[in-house]
C-alpha cells in the first residue's frame, strides 16, 4: 500500500459488504453496516456454541467465555473515548465459523483482534501474547476446529507488515502498564490471513496454569486485562493519525 495507507490508517471511509445475517439467524448482530463507516474496530471473541475452546480444570468457565467477557469489556472502553464504530463478530454464546468471522472485502482503516485464551501442556507458561501472521512450526491452526474452511493464502505483505506493527505497538503498551510478561509472536492462524485488514490474535493468558487461569475468570482482573488491551490499541491509533486525519480518543 501506499504511504498515506500508513499516515490515515484511521482517517479513511471504507467500504463494507451489506449487513447480512450470521451463522444464528437473529442470534447475532452483523458485524458490517450497510453504510461505509471510517475507521471501523472488529472484535472476535473466539470459540462460541459447542465450541468451548481451552478448559481448566477447577473452573466452570471456559476459552469462550472468557473471550467473549473480555471483548465485550473492550468494546465499552474504545466506545467511551470515541473511537470509530466498535463491532463484535459474535455477542452472545454461539457458533460461528472461522471463514464467518472475517470480512469479505477490503476495509481500509479498520482493525481486527481475535480474542482466545492460551493452552499448553506446561503449567508454568504465563502472560498475553499477541500474535501476527508469519510462518511458524510451532503455531498452525489454534485449536482443533468443527469445520475447516478453505484454507487462505497468506495475507497481502502491507497487510502482514502492519499487522506485525499493531501487534508491537500493543506489546509496548502492555509493557508500559506493568503486564511485563506480555510477548508477540508470529503465526499463522486463520484469521492472521484476513486479506482486508491488519489483523492479530490475542490469547490473554495460559488457562494451563492454574494461578492464570483463577485470575482470567475473575471479573476485576479482565476489567484490567480489557482497559490494558484497549489502551494498547488506542496507543497504536494515535501512532497512525496526522494531522487533519480523523481525531481519535479525544
């Protein structure tokens, strides 16, 4: 893309495909408007329906629920600093395809973040990561998934650098909020290939370790785990925007 791609990134109209209805009909809202919106945020809480995702052992809730609490908390933060429109791909318990959940056309200025929570055999892995598409052994498909769609090629290089970029940018913020554990990392995910947009993956912590997994369902902590994240991206929007651009969080 061009520079201006870089400088307006959250100045720019986009174009969006008509609102249609989802893998629940009337059980989600779209995540596209009819209208062009500038700037629009897409939150995707991972997992839902049958779907539970990751477990731990002495907890009811699960990677679902806890995504969708989380991104629901950072909806409401980004909305009270006036960002651009804020949508989730999903608002309530149910299930949605990866291939549902990713724009079907190029939206220039927008962002999206998939929501997960992290699961390894250790017990002492801990902290966010924030992923980014790139090749990487270790890290294919998230988790074991009810149907595999098409596989994507990878995403178009301005759109994987920048998405390299956002995910930094959120690192730092992070960092700079005392959540020191907090790392980037490449992979490449589903949703990491969205063609439309920069996209990243966040897993807000390892529900493997026990002491992780009592804070990731404790309601206080992701009230700060979700003013951190929204923080971290309202950081990453002020980096992007010149002067004459669209003002954001002000």
């Amino acid at each position: 893309m061009k520079k201006t791609f870089l400088l307006l990134f959250w100045g720019l109209a986009i174009a969006t495909p008509q609102a249609s209805a989802l893998h629940e009909p009337g059980g989600v809202e779209p995540v596209f408007p009819d209208s062009p919106v500038a700037g629009i945020v897409i939150l995707d809480p991972g997992h839902g329906g049958e779907d539970v995702g990751a477990t731990a052992k002495g907890h009811s809730e699960s990677e679902k629920e806890i995504a969708l609490a989380v991104a629901k908390k950072i909806k409401e933060r980004l909305e009270m600093t006036g960002s651009p429109p804020v949508r989730l791909t999903r608002d309530s318990d149910v299930y949605l395809r990866l291939d549902e959940r990713l724009p079907s056309e190029s939206a220039e200025g927008a962002l999206f973040v998939s929501v997960h929570v992290n699961q390894v055999p250790s017990k002492k892995a801990k902290g966010v990561r924030i992923f980014s598409f790139g090749k990487n052994p270790r890290h294919g498909w998230d988790a074991p998934v009810l149907h595999r769609p098409i596989p994507l090629p990878p995403p178009p290089r301005e759109i994987a650098l920048e998405s390299a970029r956002l995910a930094q940018a959120m690192i730092r913020s992070l960092h700079a909020q005392g959540f020191s554990d907090a790392s980037a990392d490449v992979a490449s995910f589903y949703v990491l290939k969205n063609p439309a947009m920069p996209s990243v993956l966040v897993e807000l912590g390892f529900i493997s370790n026990p002491k992780e997994a009592a804070r990731l369902v404790d309601p206080s902590y992701q009230e700060r785990l979700a003013e951190a994240l929204a923080v971290s991206l309202k950081s990453y929007r002020l980096q992007q925007v010149s002067p004459g651009s669209l003002a954001l969080g002000r």
